[in-house]
C-alpha cells in the first residue's frame, strides 16, 4: 500500500487564532483545515486536536487504483 502524505504539519495563525494542519503534496504545501480556539473553548484542545489530525494523515493509504482511467461521456 502507498502512503499518500509524507510530510504534515501545524502552524498557529495567531490573528485567527486557529490551527491550520496542511500536507505535502509532491512540491506544494496544500491546506487541510483548521481548528480555532473559539470552537474547541481552549487553546490546548485546539492545538492538540490539529496535531492529531496531521499525524492521522501520514497513516492515510491507497488502497485501490483502477487500471484505467475514467472519462465522461
């Protein structure tokens, strides 16, 4: 099975304060989502659950490719 992130991570945008987790993909950073302050009530629950969430992805597999692609009609 072929891992589909190698590289995650969490930065702390201070003037949102938010948690955003993003991705590694090929050459370009992509943004996955955010996790603020205001909704989880503290700033540790934020952070700890935006960290969780990066480490879930770097376990994310593909399990199944077709052998040809698909086009629409």
């Amino acid at each position: 099975m072929k891992k589909l992130f190698k590289q995650t991570k969490v930065i702390y945008d201070a003037h949102l304060q938010c948690y955003n987790v993003y991705y590694k993909n090929f050459l370009f950073w992509k943004f996955d989502q955010a996790y603020t302050v205001y909704d989880h009530n503290n700033n540790e629950t934020a952070k700890r659950r935006g960290i969780e969430c990066a480490k879930n992805m770097l376990d994310t597999v593909e399990v199944y490719r077709s052998t040809e692609p698909y086009y629409y009609p």
